[in-house]
C-alpha cells in the first residue's frame, strides 16, 4: 500500500490502497522508498457531482430510513474508519487520501431535491441527510447546499433524520426549529471520544467532543430533538468511554443515545491497522484482537442485524454496558417517530388550476 514517508497534517492516513476495480496499480519497489511524486495530491479538491437524481434508496434493514440525500461524496473529515470510505472507489479514486481529498459536490442537490419532492409520484417519508458523508464537512461554511435542501424540506414540510458530526449544524438552527414545529427532524450527533488527542487523531477534520457538545446543547435549548450516537466504538480504544460518553450527552440535553460497533469493509481494514501502528503501536495488537472477537474471527462481518453490533461475549458486554448507561440517565435508544402529517407541495393549489 503506497503511502507518503511523512504524516500529512490534518489528514486520517497518507495511503492510497489500489482501488479494487483496478487491474493495475503502482507499487514502490520496498527498498527504494516511497516517491512523493507518485502520491495523490494531499491538497483538497472539490470535483463536479453530475448526478441527476436528489434521492437515493436502499434497501439496508439495519439502517433506519429507506431514502436519502448526499451533497458530498467523499468526506474532508477523515475519519481513518469512516466505512464509506469504498464508495469512492467506485468513481474510480483510492479509499485511502483520495477519500479525503477529492470531494464530489452537488451544486444542483437543492434544485433536483425540490423537483423530486414536486412530482406526484413522491409519497412523503422520511429523507436521511448524511447516509453516506457527512453534509456538514468543512466546504458546507462556503456553499450552503445542506441549508438550501433543508430550506426545501422545511418548504414541503417533509420528514428528514440528521447525522452530523460538526458544529455547523447550529448555524441552521432556524429551519430545524421550522421542521420541528411539524414533528418533522430529528439530529443526530456522532460522539466517538471524548479524549482530545485521539479525537484529532482520529477524526483529525471533524469537530473536537467539547465542540459537539456544545452543538448538541444549543440544539436542545432550541427545542430541535437531537440525541448521540455512540459510533464507532472501537473495542480496546473507546469502549471504555461509554458511560463517560452518555453521562456527558445527557448533561448537553441529549433525547437519546444510539450506538454501532466499528466496521472495517474492504481496504479500510489495512487503513485502520495501518493508522493504529502510526498512533497507537502499543494498543494495535489488542484493539485488532479485540474487533476479531466480535466478528467472528475477521475484521468486518457484512451480515445485516450483526453487522453494527457484533456477536459474542465482548459484543453482549458492551451492549449491557451502552444500556446500563442510558437507563442511569433515563435516555431512550432511539428518537422520536417523525411524521410527514403536516407534508405539502407548496404552489399545489395553484398548481391543480393549470
């Protein structure tokens, strides 16, 4: 796996794994060293999205909603075991700096969502925002694609669940309280950590636990619904936070406290244990001893219902532990039920009359 000689600052790895669609990929001779001329460009990009659909569906069981919007492929938070990181090989980049780098944008997202959400064929439900990447990464200060889809949902009143794990969410503050008033938003806020150092390491472009807090709170003095997601938790590295995690979720106004295991599909499992010898040598070994044992001997297991949770003895311990902490501070496991009740087509009316 080609990589930089030197760690790239703000950056969760400075490998780029060959694409697994690629029948050919550069591979440095070991003792050469690697050329830093032969590396992605660690600088960030931002690449046209030619998408012509808003919406996205799946068919997933295991995670909470059917359709979805992304305004960014690729993610500048460089989360080291952010397990979209594949999907970016599909464009024909690397899961590793290129994942981090070059950010597919959208422009149109606000404009094709409202077309979409118009035609008669749309039966309200709920819309995920950041199924895949998160819609809150740094570039969302300049370009505002998030708040111009949520201006839309607020328009047609209909239902969306948020994930995020910036602070920039407050800056929209005003259309989520818009939404709420229909029972129509819920936010949620990823906690991993909350040690500064390992947060920077890794989440290295995300917002600091303290930050994130300070979110959720002023989310819940706003009366917008919003709980955590304690995701990943890292067995060996993390997992000894959860009772500190939703103690300090719960002090910020937290309505409930979710939770999944890390996931480590295709090439970011050698990302992940390459990230784990650069910062935590010493824990490496137990931390991938420790994922092993919850997924039945390997690294990543696909199957739905296990996949977020594990299996086995450690998997059932911290799952006791998660709700042992949530019933001392009477947090439930998941939000509120949202509803497209209140659902309009705004003009409709006037519309009909045509």
């Amino acid at each position: 796996m080609a990589r930089y000689r030197e760690p790239i600052r703000g950056r969760g790895t400075q490998a780029a794994p060959p694409n697994r669609f690629e029948n050919a990929a550069i591979e440095p001779e070991p003792e050469s060293g690697f050329d830093d001329e032969l590396a992605p460009d660690p600088r960030t990009q931002y690449l046209r999205d030619a998408s012509r659909s808003a919406i996205a569906h799946n068919q997933s069981p295991d995670v909470g909603f059917d359709v979805s919007i992304n305004p960014y492929r690729g993610c500048e938070h460089g989360c080291i075991y952010c397990y979209a990181r594949p999907t970016h090989e599909y464009l024909g980049f690397s899961s590793g700096l290129d994942f981090e780098t070059k950010i597919l944008v959208k422009h149109e997202l606000p404009e094709l969502l409202r077309g979409q959400l118009t035609r008669p064929s749309w039966k309200p439900q709920v819309i995920g925002i950041s199924g895949v990447t998160d819609a809150y990464q740094p570039i969302e200060k300049k370009l505002r694609l998030t708040r111009r889809c949520l201006e839309v949902l607020a328009d047609f009143r209909n239902p969306c669940s948020l994930i995020t794990k910036s602070g920039l969410v407050t800056r929209d503050t005003d259309v989520l309280q818009e939404l709420a008033r229909h029972h129509a938003v819920s936010v949620t806020l990823s906690l991993t950590s909350l040690d500064p150092e390992i947060a920077r390491k890794m989440e290295p472009r995300a917002a600091q636990p303290r930050a994130r807090l300070a979110a959720l709170e002023a989310l819940a003095r706003a009366r917008v619904p919003v709980g955590v997601n304690l995701a990943p938790i890292v067995p060996g590295l993390t997992d000894h936070e959860i009772p500190a995690l939703v103690a300090a979720a719960a002090a910020a106004g937290a309505r409930w406290a979710g939770w999944q295991m890390v996931r480590l599909p295709y090439s970011v499992k050698d990302l992940f244990s390459a990230w784990l010898a650069d910062h935590f040598p010493d824990r490496r070994e137990k931390v991938l001893h420790r994922i092993e044992s919850i997924r039945d001997g390997k690294l990543n297991a696909t199957q739905f219902g296990v996949r977020h949770r594990g299996v086995g003895i450690f998997a059932e311990q911290v799952a006791e532990l998660v709700a042992l902490s949530r019933k001392r501070h009477d947090i439930p496991a998941r939000g509120p039920e949202l509803s497209s009740a209140a659902f309009r087509r705004p003009g409709g009316a006037q519309l009909a009359l045509l």
